[in-house]
C-alpha cells in the first residue's frame, strides 16, 4: 500500500466515524424536538381550555358590589388576559392560531 492509499483510508474511516456520529447526535436531537414540540402542543390545548373556562365563568353578571368581590373580578379578568399571552408566546413557536375573546383568530 502506498501512503496515498494508506491517507484515503484514514480519512475515509474518520469521514464514516463523523457520520456515524452525526446521525445518532441528529436522531437524539430530533427526538427531543419532537417530545418538545407535543408537550408545548398539550399545553397550548390546556390554556386554551382554561382561558374559555375563565371566559365563561366572566360573562355571569354578579349581583353583589362588594368592592372585594369586584376586585376578585379584575383579578380573575388579569388572569384570563395572562393566559392569552402566554399562549400567544409559546404558540410563536409553533405558528399556532390563538383565538381571543370575540372569536376573531389572531395570527402569532
């Protein structure tokens, strides 16, 4: 064997560990990606069920003007708002559709 031969096959064997180690570290990656990707989903479906819940909870009229419970109120309201914005920050990732409280769908 010549030192050419001899330098081809040393490069071809490191180019073929590289690659080897390049797919696993790819396939470990994408992995975790994809497990990202479906728990950032559930959450996303979560909040939504909790902001049209608190929706909901908001649109029944109180008959009592307690200044606690109409604090109590804007509390809840800041909350349900929080909501949409965090989902409408982890749904920029995604390039999820966030629907607010008209139903009119905003794109994030």
């Amino acid at each position: 064997m010549t030192s050419l031969e001899i330098t081809l096959a040393i490069v071809l064997t490191l180019t073929l560990v590289s690659l080897v180690v390049s797919i696993y570290f790819n396939i470990k990656h994408g992995l975790l990606i994809l497990n990202f990707v479906e728990t950032l989903e559930e959450t996303l479906d979560l909040l939504d069920e909790k902001y049209h819940a608190i929706s909901q909870i908001l649109e029944i009229p109180i008959f009592y003007d307690s200044p606690q419970i109409k604090t109590v109120l804007q509390d809840i309201r800041d909350s349900r708002d929080s909501l949409l914005i965090v989902a409408s920050q982890l749904g920029k990732i995604e390039g999820f559709q966030v629907e607010d409280n008209e139903d009119n769908e905003i794109e994030v």
